[in-house]
C-alpha cells in the first residue's frame, strides 16, 4: 500500500511510519502511522474480516473515551493496492503511568464502557492499551464480539479478568502498592467465583454484592462491572479529614452501566435495618475496627449474622503487629480456624502489604 492511494482520496497524507501488524498462515495486515490517523491495511479476507469487525466495534464505542475513533474504512473496489483498509483515530504512544490508582479505577470503568454497550474486547493485554496521563484506551478490537456471544478465544479470559491482570502487573512509578493489591485481591474473588473464564454473557449479572468496609467503593465498582447489584457500606471517615464514601462517590459517577451505591453508614446499624440475603459479601481489613468500636463479641455476632446471609463471605485481616490486628489472629491459621465455625473455608491468596513487616490472606466462606 501507498500513501498516494490514500493522499488522491484526501484521507491520509504526509510521512507514514510502519509501526506494527503481523502475518500469519491467512496473510497479513500493516499498521501505519500517518498525520491523519492510525491506518491498517490488508490483502487477505480473514484479515478484511477482523479489520472490519475492529471498525464496527469502534463504531459501537464511539464516544466513550476508552477506544480510538473509526474514521474511515475502504473495501477493495476503491483501492489499488489492498484489499482492505481502515483509518482510525491516532491514540498516541503510551507514556508511564504516575498515578496507579488512577490507572486502575480508568481500566474498571474501560471495561464497564465496553460491557454496557455489550461488547468484549478478547484481547486486553498491555500491549493493546495506549495510557496516557493515567487514562487508558483500548486498542486492536479485532477479536472483539457481542458479549452474548463465546467468540474467539484468542484470550479464553474475560475483559474484567485481563482488566486487572494488567493493573496487578503494573507496580505505579508513585509506590501505591495498594494499586497491584486490590487488582489481585478482585482477581481472586472472580476465580473463586467462577468467573474468569468468557463462555458468553456476564455469569454473575443480577447477584446481589455488599462490599462491608468499602472505603472508596473500588470493589462495588468491580462487581457493578460484573452486572450485579453492587453495595459498598462504610462510615465514611478513615483518614482524617476524609470521607471516603463523599469521594467515593465523585470517583465513581461517570462509571457505566452505573455507579456503585454507596451507603455512608456505621456497618452494625445497616446490616441490623437491611434483612435482605446477599450472593456475595466481602469484608477486607475492616474487622479490627469493628472490634475497636463494639468489642469482640459484637464483631463476631455481627460476622456470624453477615455469613449467615451470603452465599459466599470473603474476609480478609491484619494479623496482629500489622497495624489495628487483633492479639487472637498472630497468624493466618488463627483467622481460618476462627472462620470455620460458620462454614468451608478456604484460603485464596497471600499478599504482602508493602511498608509493613506483613502479609494479608483472603480467605472465603461458604
Ligand atoms: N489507534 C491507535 N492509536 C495509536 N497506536 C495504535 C493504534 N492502533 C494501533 N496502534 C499501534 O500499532 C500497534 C499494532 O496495532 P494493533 O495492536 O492493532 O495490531 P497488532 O497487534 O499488530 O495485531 P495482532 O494483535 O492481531 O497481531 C499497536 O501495538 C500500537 O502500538
Ligand atoms: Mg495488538
């Protein structure tokens, strides 16, 4: 392919840089980088077909902020060269990320963009995001489909699984650790949940989800992405001078299909006026507070009543010396033995918090 194809019919003029494609067994296809765009081009049908399917998909997601803009495609009646070709909004090159938190909560709400428009990427691997000031947009959607759909399997797994296998790969250049850690904390709770693997449509959609100690709302954020009725519960005050649920709120706004509901409220009050069952229920580095404010015994009961409600529990809590431990949690198996009262319990993942001389399991019960 040249430039002057493409220069007669005014759409891409000037320097065009090869910067990427591939060829395999069906063919070719040619990524250019041109002062008007993003141009891709190909001489064979299965890529015309993955090209055209990247195009629709693009058109789907237009507007959203999270994928480059269509601009143009041509079939082959109108190209002496190729076969076919497309032109596409130019995204940029990636620049390094700054604000770790910022990235992950840009790849929740990438993901939530795409799945209320019902589409799945398939492909969400690093190489196929363009991050710039922290705010990720997808690129290369030729694998893309209707989320009904199984689809290709180029990546057997879902969007929201690749989503944050890319952020817990990522340690931020400003050292909040936190950012990997609530990546592979959610990637845990979705494999327990059977929900990693894309078979068509949302396996969790509909499931009602209480996140109990939800600070900001970055877990009610990920299972609303998931398409279930997402809570988060918190009293709102946990650094000086915050409320975190106010903040929350902001953050989560613009998230689609919807935001999370966000309920600034003391946890044993609401959990004593809400007698509705829940599907899914989590409660990660809260419970030391929760003894803090009511004593031991209130903490249990309370524990004990929010089990008793949920089709699986998942608890995570700072073993004694990490931070507002209890003395009766001095290592993991103290936590499992004491979840055990109440059901199956099984240890998902260990992570170390960095900065303290301690690491924090997951556990889940059902
Ligand atoms: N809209 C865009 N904006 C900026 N850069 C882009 C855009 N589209 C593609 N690129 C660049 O071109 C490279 C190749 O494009 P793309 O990922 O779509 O195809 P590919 O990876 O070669 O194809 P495949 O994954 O099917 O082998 C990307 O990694 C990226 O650097
Ligand atoms: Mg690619």
């Amino acid at each position: 392919m040249t430039a002057s194809q493409w220069e007669i019919d005014g759409l891409a003029s000037g320097d065009w840089t090869h910067i990427g494609g591939h060829s395999n067994a069906q063919g070719a296809m040619a990524v250019y980088r041109t002062p008007d765009g993003i141009v891709k081009a190909t001489q064979d049908e299965y890529s015309e077909l993955s090209l055209s399917n990247e195009m629709e998909a693009l058109g789907v997601m237009s507007g959203s902020g999270f994928a480059p803009e269509p601009l143009h495609s041509m079939a082959d009646k109108h190209l002496a060269g190729p076969r076919y070709a497309s032109l596409q909004a130019d995204a940029g090159v990636s620049e390094p990320i700054t604000d770790g938190e910022a990235f992950r909560r840009g790849m929740i709400k990438l993901v939530g963009a795409m799945r209320h428009r019902r589409l799945r990427h398939g492909d969400l691997t690093e190489p196929n995001l363009v991050i710039r000031g922290n705010h990720p947009v997808a690129i290369d959607w030729q694998e893309s489909h209707w989320i009904a759909d199984k689809g290709p399997q180029k990546q057997p797994w879902t969007d929201s699984f690749m989503a944050m296998r890319d952020v817990a790969g990522i340690a931020a250049a400003d050292g909040q650790m936190d950012t990997p850690r609530v990546a592979r904390r959610w990637l845990a709770v979705l494999t327990e949940l059977g929900a990693t693997i894309h078979r068509g449509g949302l396996p969790l959609e509909g499931q009602a989800f209480v996140d109990f100690g939800c600070f900001m709302g970055d877990f009610p954020a990920l299972a609303v992405i998931e398409g279930m009725v997402a809570a988060g519960v918190d009293a709102g005050g946990f650094r000086t001078g915050e409320n975190s649920i106010k903040i929350g709120r902001g953050i989560w706004e613009d998230l689609h299909p919807h935001p999370p509901v966000l309920f600034e409220s003391n946890i044993f009050d609401w959990v004593a006026d809400n007698s509705n069952p829940f599907e899914v229920t989590m409660m990660f580095s809260t419970f030391p507070y929760l003894v803090q404010q009511q004593g031991w015994e209130a903490a249990e009961r309370l524990v004990s009543e929010i089990i008793a409600r949920s089709g699986v529990f998942f608890f995570e809590c700072q073993l004694a010396g990490d931070g507002p431990g209890p003395e009766r949690f001095q290592v993991d198996g103290n936590i499992a033995r004491w979840l055990e009262q109440w059901g199956d319990v099984k240890a998902l993942v260990t992570i170390p918090v960095t900065g303290r001389p301690a690491s924090r399991t997951v556990f889940s019960v059902r």
